[in-house]
C-alpha cells in the first residue's frame, strides 16, 4: 500500500468517525500499525488530525443548528436538546476530555458547539483526548504483534 492510500485513507476514517455518521478508524489505524509500512508516530499524527477535525465539524454543526431546532426534519426534539444542554451545563467543559469515547463522544462535541463553547478551550480538551486515544491504541496493537 502506498504511503498517500494508508495515510488518506486513516484520515478519512478518522474523520469521519468523530462526525455524528456511523464509522470507525479503530481497525484501519490497527491494519496499518500491525503492517508495519509507515512510522507510528506518523499514523497517530495523521489519524489525531483526521479526528479532531471531524470534531470541529460537529462544532460547527452545533454553532449553527440552533436555527433550525424548530422545523419538523430537525433530528432532534426540544426535550432532547434540552436533555443535552443540561449534561453539558452539569458536566462542563472538562467532559470534552471524554469526546474520544464511542457514542457519547460525538453528540459532546455537537452540544458543545451549542453551548457556544469557545474553539480554542474546545481543540485543547478534544486533542488531548483524541490523541491519548490513538497512542494507546498504536501501542496496544504493537504489543500484540
């Protein structure tokens, strides 16, 4: 595999796994460490990258979706929403530490768009978690071949 398919690729896994569609780089990341073709240190930078820009995304969307709560297509209802805000709002900003975190983590970064969370305080606690994430999983995969 070509250097720009194993690290494009891993970015667009990454990428879109931090968005709120379905997906996961988990064993695109592990495919390519236990393959052994690019340097480690490279894949987690490109899949960190990859995933925290997918996160950004999702804060965009939630700067943005308070315009639309009210239309019928809106995904989620009032109460939902409110639900969220309240999680937020109870856990604060320290919670994005866990937007790595399957399930939980993606509608985290979107609520926190909603909240108006600044970037600057969002990239910091998202990156440290991300990153965290793929180096342990790099190091977890090489300490199985």
């Amino acid at each position: 595999m070509t250097d720009l398919a194993a690290y494009g690729s891993l970015f667009l896994a990454a990428l879109l796994a931090a968005t709120l569609i379905p997906a996961q780089s988990e064993s695109v990341m592990g495919g390519l460490v236990v393959l052994g073709e690019q340097p480690v240190v490279a894949l987690v930078a490109v899949a960190s990258l990859g995933n925290i820009l997918g996160s950004v995304l999702n804060w965009l969307i939630g700067r943005g979706v308070e315009n639309f709560r009210d239309r019928k297509w809106f995904p989620a209802n009032e109460a939902q929403l409110d639900r969220a805000q309240r999680h937020y709002q109870r856990f604060g900003y320290w919670s994005l530490l866990l937007a790595w975190v399957p399930v939980i983590g993606d509608p985290l970064t979107l609520v926190a768009g909603i909240m108006r969370e600044p970037l600057w305080r969002f990239l910091i606690l998202v990156s440290i978690g991300k990153v965290g994430r793929y180096i342990a999983l790099a190091a977890g995969v090489g300490a199985l071949t």
